[in-house]
C-alpha cells in the first residue's frame, strides 16, 4: 500500500480584498463625488475579521479603490490559490448601470461596482472569478446596490419611514451622464470580455450581482465555474442598500451576528440571521455557483 506523504495534508490557504469607497473620483462620473459615509469602515472591519481567521487582507479604500488595483488583486489571488483554498472578496460602494452592448441583458442593462476611478462592469467581475481554479472557495459580501435585472427596472428610493440611511444606489441622471462621457470605454470594456470569455454559452454575467436566486440563466453560468462561490447581497434586486455612520445596514447587522467570532451556523443560518434583522424594505439574498453545496454547509469565514 502506498505510503501518504504528508505534503498532501496541505493547509488551506486564504487571501482576502476588501474595497470601501466613500467617495468616487468627480472626473470619471461626470462632475459627480458619490459622498457616502460608512463604506471605509464596513471595508475595515472585513478585513478585521478576516484576519481573526488567518487569513491575508488586502484593503482599498477610496482613492485606492482603483479598477487597475482590484482587478489586480484579484487576478493575483485567482494565480497562488489551488484547489481548497478560499478567497473572500468584499465591496462596499456605490453600485450603478452601463448599457449593455453585446447583447446578453435581457434589461439591456449591466450592473456595475463604482470604484474609485470608473465602474467596474458585473461581466469584469463574473470573468475574472470564473478563472479561479477548480475546487478554490469563493465568497463574495456586496454592500451595495444593483438594479436592473431581467424583471426589475431602477428600484424606488427607500422608504424613510424605516430609515434615515443614505442610498447607495448611483442616481440614474449621474449614470446616463457618466457613460455619455464615457461611452467609448465602457463598450470596449464589454466587447473585450465578451471575447475572452466566448459566446458559445447563453451565461448571463450580470446574475453574479443582481442577486437572482433561481433561474434558467443562473444554471447555465455555474456550469462555467470552476471555483465554489457563494454571494451574499445587501439587498434583492429591486431594492437599495443603505449607508450609516459607522456600517451600512447589511455590514451592521452581519457584524452583529458575527458577534466577534462567536456565531455557529452555517452561510445558510448566517444569511437568515442577517435578513430577519433588517427591515422589509432591505433584504439581504444569497445564492451559490459551481459545486458549492459542501462550502455553503462550513462556518462563515472558516479557511
């Protein structure tokens, strides 16, 4: 019988980014600042957490919350982590549109992150995450807000019978104003993925942030997954999520769930636990792709 050598018992191993941006750059969003509070914060304490974990933070905040430096970061951690090893990706941010150029919204619409220099488009993001490595755990905590999916049009601003937080939904005029501005490199943005990743599949990136939780579409892009990622939005699709002073709602009440590392439950009981604390009119979703049952079944943050 052949011996086990014991470099196969190799420790798993984590990286993590974390990116929170209280304000955008006014050059690339038309005149537009994007003042938010909490978001640095949020950023700062994702990290925290994971290093409790053992993990390796990366934090970009604001100014640093580049495209270049993100999309660095996580082309980096997709090249040193293997098969076991986790990466946690968090964003707290603004989050926007951009007319959808190859054909592959329903909405005609993509879903976008604002960073600090320009937006960085949901088809960006499902592309650089669809090339982690095979059996790698992904987990993805958006703070955000993203409209626009194949049901839903530009979600209603919230209710202020409930709260007095700041949107951070990117208002629809700075939206239009910015790709206006803009146009040329957004659309080769898209045209430029849509070619690296091929057409041959109907995959639709812009589930990775619209927060669907059952579909046709969503079947047809974990098939294209190599790593297990599991998301956990701020809100539903036709929602907005909310900044404070300290943490936006849905990091608020994750942070209090947390609680310093003394939760138990799984993502499962940790999603439920965050969404029966906020109100109706923000509820938080969560979803998986790829083979993701066994990670959804771990502890919260668990390397």
């Amino acid at each position: 019988m052949a011996k086990t050598s014991p470099s196969s018992f190799r420790k798993a191993k984590a990286l993590s980014l974390h990116i929170g941006l209280n304000a955008v750059s006014p050059a690339a969003y038309g005149g537009w600042d994007g003042p938010l509070a909490a978001c640095e914060f949020d950023a700062k304490d994702m990290a925290a957490i994971a290093k409790s974990r053992g993990m390796k933070p990366t934090l970009l905040l604001t100014q640093k919350g580049t495209r270049a430096r993100v999309l660095s970061a996580m082309r980096n951690a997709a090249k040193r982590l293997v098969k076991g090893d986790l990466f946690f990706l968090t964003y707290s941010g603004h989050g926007g549109q951009v007319p959808d150029v190859t054909g592959e919204e329903i909405d005609k619409k993509d879903e976008t992150w604002c960073l600090y220099d320009g937006q960085l488009i949901d088809d960006e993001l499902y592309f650089e995450l669809s090339r982690f490595a095979g059996g790698v755990r992904i987990l993805v905590l958006s703070d955000s807000c993203h409209s626009g999916t194949v049901t839903r049009a530009i979600p209603p601003q919230p209710d202020v019978n409930w709260s007095t937080g700041r949107s951070k939904m990117m208002p629809l005029a700075v939206g239009i104003r910015t790709y206006r501005e803009h146009q040329a490199f957004y659309d080769s943005l898209q045209r430029g993925v849509a070619q690296a990743a091929g057409k041959s599949s109907p995959a639709d990136p812009d589930s990775i942030l619209a927060h669907l939780v059952v579909s046709t579409r969503l079947t047809a892009i974990a098939k294209r997954f190599k790593a297990a990622v599991i998301l956990i939005s701020g809100c539903q699709d036709n929602q907005t999520s909310l900044d404070g002073d300290q943490n936006g709602a849905f990091t608020e009440q994750l942070l209090k769930i947390w609680n310093h590392g003394t939760y138990r439950g799984n993502y499962a009981k940790f999603h439920a636990a965050i969404k029966a604390g906020l109100p109706a009119g923000q509820t938080p979703n969560l979803f998986t792709l790829g083979a993701a049952a066994r990670f959804a079944q771990q502890q919260p943050f668990n390397v």
